[in-house]
C-alpha cells in the first residue's frame, strides 16, 4: 500500500481536491460581506468528489480488484494529506487577503470591555471558521466517501453476493 507510486498517487489526487476546496475558499475571501458561507460547503462537496474518483480509480489500476480495506485506508489517507495541504494554504491565503487577521490587538483591556459585535479586528473568528470548516469539514466528507463507498458499491468484490449471518440457516 506504500510503494512510492501509490504515495504519489495520493499526493496527486490530494492536491487537486485541496485546490478544489481552496477555489471556493478565495471565492468566499473575496468577498467581504462574508455572509455566503455556502461556498465553503460546495468546496467540501467538490473534495469529496475527489476523492470518490480517486477511490475509483485506485480500483481499477492494474486491473487488479483491492480490497475493501486498501481501498478505505488509501481514501483516509488522500483525505487527510488534502486537509493539511488545505490548511496550510488557507494560513497563506489569509496571510495574504486579510493581514489584519495576524495583527496583535493594541489595548487588549480596551478592546475587551467593548461589548462583542463593536470589537474591532475581529478578524480570528474568521480564521476560526475556515480552519474548522476545511478541517472538520474536509475529514467528514473525506471520511465518509472513503468509508462508504467501497463498501456500498461492493468494489473488490467481482461476482461475490453479500449474506448478512453466513453461518445462520433460516
């Protein structure tokens, strides 16, 4: 499961679904309005889409049927090389279209005895959100492609019928 062009394979797909989700992410930083957070659930829509074709894909290669297991924890594992590589781009991309978000705030005491909508520079709950949506957000969908799909579609599994208790005569 870890030959270096399966490590590869990974990182490939991984890259293509974290660029995917950050397309969506810089749609949604441009814009400072910041009420169209639904942008961010269609990047985790279009990650996990990702992630289903290189699941399919990971089946067919070789022309060789994976098993079930392979095939989950090589979706688990594209899945979270995505989500890191997504983070860290989102750390840059903040760094570079909303730098007040890294600025120390001046008079703490000042600005904590504001009441909470009149605080300026609030620009960390931002972060939190595109850090916890790509994080939660990407591992769930992520998680849940790479769990279901190999065993709903019954990949691996050529011409086998599924029983529910095999030792059981009813």
């Amino acid at each position: 499961m870890f030959t270096k062009n399966q490590i590869l394979s990974y990182f490939r797909y991984s890259i293509v679904a974290a660029i995917l989700y950050l397309i969506c992410t810089t749609i949604f930083l441009s814009q400072d309005s910041y009420t169209q957070i639904y942008l961010l659930y269609i990047g985790n829509v279009l990650f996990a889409a990702v992630i289903v074709f290189f699941i399919l894909n990971f089946h067919t290669k070789k022309d060789e049927a994976k098993g079930n297991k392979t095939m989950i924890a090589a979706g688990l594992i594209t899945t979270i090389m995505g989500t890191l590589i997504s983070c860290v781009i989102i750390f840059i991309l903040l760094a570079m279209m909303k730098p007040s978000g890294y600025e120390a705030i001046s008079h703490t005491a000042n600005e904590l005895a504001k009441p909470a909508p009149a605080l300026q520079g609030n620009s960390h709950a931002l972060m939190f959100v595109l850090f916890m949506e790509a994080v939660f957000g990407n591992l769930g969908a992520g998680a849940f492609v790479s769990v279901m799909l190999p065993n709903t579609a019954k990949i691996g599994k050529k011409g086998k019928t599924s029983e529910i208790n095999p030792g059981v005569n009813t």
